[in-house]
C-alpha cells in the first residue's frame, strides 16, 4: 500500500503544481485593473496608479509569483485587497458551511445512488427497475437551483418543517446544524445520487453476469452471498469513479445552492470577490477547492487500489 500511496502522490504534486500557476495567472487573464474595481466611480489614473503601488500591483509578475508561492509554503495566501484581512482567515471562516454542505450532499449521493444502483442492479428488467432508472434520469436532468427552491417552498415555507435559513454552526447548535443541512444535502444529493445509481446498476449487472457468479451458485454459496459479497465489492470499483467526478460536480453546484438556503460559504464569497476583482480571495478559494478535488480523488484512488488489486502498482 505504501508503494501506492507514493504513486498516487507523484501525480498529485504535479497536479497542485499547475493549478497553482494557473490560480496565479488570474490576477493577468481578467481585463481591468483591481485599483480601479476599488475606486469605483472616483478612478482616476493617479488614484489608480497610487493604489496599485499600495496593493504591489506594479511590480514585476515574476517577483509577485515567487512571493506567491513562498507565501503558500507557509499557508499564507495574501491579504484580501478591500478588506485588509488575510486570505487563510476568510477561507477557514467560510469553510465549514461549504463543506458541511457537500459532505451532506455527498453521504445522501451515495446511499442514493448505491442503494437504487444495487436494487435494481439485482433486478433488471423488472417493473421497478424501470421505474427507477426512469427517476435517475429524471434526477440528473432537474436544475439543482430549481429543485433546491421547490424544496424550500414545500418543507419549509408550506409545511414549516425546516428552516428556509439552514446555516447554523455546528459548536452553536448540533442539532440546528444537523437539521439546517436537510434541505441542502438532499438538493445537492438527489443529482450526484441518480449519477451514482445509473453506475452502481450497470456494474451489478455486469458484475452478477460474469462466469464466477455462475461458479459461486453451482458450488453451493447462497443468493445473498453471491450478490452482497461478490457481487456488490466487485461493481464499487468502478463506482468509485464516478463518486470522484460527483464529488467534483458537487463542489461547483454548491456555491449556487448557497444562495439558494443564504448559506455563508466559498460560493458568495467567491461571487462577491469575483464581482469586485479582489484576486487574492479568488485565488484562494479556486486553489482551495481545486485541493479538495484532488485529495478525494488521490483518496479514491487509494480505496480503488484496495479493492481492486490489480491497480496496484508492483
């Protein structure tokens, strides 16, 4: 396993490495200069000059990417152009929404997706296997923004169930954490899930077709065995897979569904920083999130090379 885990991280160094550069090169791609986006009306060339001094804008890119990057070796990652504050303490404030967000949405994905994936993988052709892939497809094809809105006027505005504002942290109230991440984890879930479900079932099916299901059932091993034992260990390898690419697509939806349930995460913060070119915060939170993909997809990777050991390396 150590041999994997090496292995894996030679592709995710180079990885970071230019996402890092290309994080960088916002500050150069995005036209208009940030002085001006913080003058606003009252720009003028000599203001603008004199606060792109201020802010080092005018310095050579090559000097302020070498400060960069010895900035992140230490885990610092600028200070913010219009508030003053450093990046590291914004993120790790808006952090923990955003996560909580995707961690929720991540969990109902995969018992979703695993569970429907598995039954109707067992049951192919059936009434019900029908009727759910028909669901999956309709899962996928549902606007995440749309479902989290409708969601909302149901459970929480009609019947009063759930909280409309759901962000509560987790150290005030566990329990109004735990209830305020429902409605936003099931509208993140329910896509990533029909993804996950469509895979999980054309796994199942190929897994139970294979010759040594056969050879399982002739040498005396039960239904449940062949099926729970074999059968579902063997269809989550590729499902693995797919439960990266979800992981990503989760990310990215969230920052939309932020706005949906007023959560205090990356997403408005990436919005409002965006809109007002203050780059060192959109820097951080592009590298941020990009770190994350990357760390779950060298953990998947891990936990395929553990279940399939072909993938190991010798």
């Amino acid at each position: 396993m150590g041999k994997l885990v090496l292995y894996r991280l030679g592709f995710a160094v180079p990885q970071l490495l230019v996402v890092s550069v290309l994080v960088f090169s916002l500050t150069y791609l995005v036209p208009g200069s940030p002085a001006a986006a913080i003058l606003g009306v009252a720009a003028t060339p000599e203001s603008i000059a004199q606060v792109e001094q201020q802010l080092g804008l005018d310095r050579p890119p090559l000097e302020r990417m070498v400060e960069w990057f010895g900035g992140l070796l230490t885990g610092d990652l600028g200070t913010a152009y219009r508030s003053g504050l450093p990046v590291t303490e914004m993120l790790a404030q808006r952090m923990p929404a955003t996560l909580s967000m995707i961690l929720g949405g991540m969990i109902v994905a995969l018992v979703i997706g695993v569970g429907v994936g598995v039954y109707t993988g067992t049951r192919p052709g059936t009434t019900a296997d029908r009727v759910l892939t028909g669901g999956t497809v309709l899962g996928i094809a549902i606007p995440e923004f749309w479902l989290g809105m409708i969601l909302t006027t149901v459970f929480a505005s009609w019947l009063g169930w759930l909280p409309i504002v759901g962000w509560v942290p987790l150290s005030e109230d566990p329990l109004g954490w735990l209830r305020g991440l429902i409605l936003p984890s099931l509208t993140l879930g329910l896509t990533g899930g029909a993804i996950i479900a469509r895979q999980t079932r054309a796994a199942m099916v190929s897994a139970l077709a294979a010759p040594y299901t056969d050879t399982l059932t002739a040498a005396g091993v039960s239904r449940g065995r062949v099926l729970y034992r074999y059968g579902v260990k063997n269809a989550l390898v590729p499902v693995l897979a797919s439960a990266g690419v979800v992981f990503a697509i989760l990310i990215g939806v969230s920052f939309v569904i932020e706005r949906v349930f007023s959560f205090p995460g990356l997403g408005s913060l990436m919005l409002t920083s965006t809109i007002g070119q203050d780059f060192p915060v959109v820097q951080g939170v592009v590298l941020l999130t990009a770190t994350l993909v990357i760390a779950v997809n060298l953990l998947l990777d891990i936990c395929y090379g553990l279940i399939n050991p072909q993938a190991r390396p010798a």
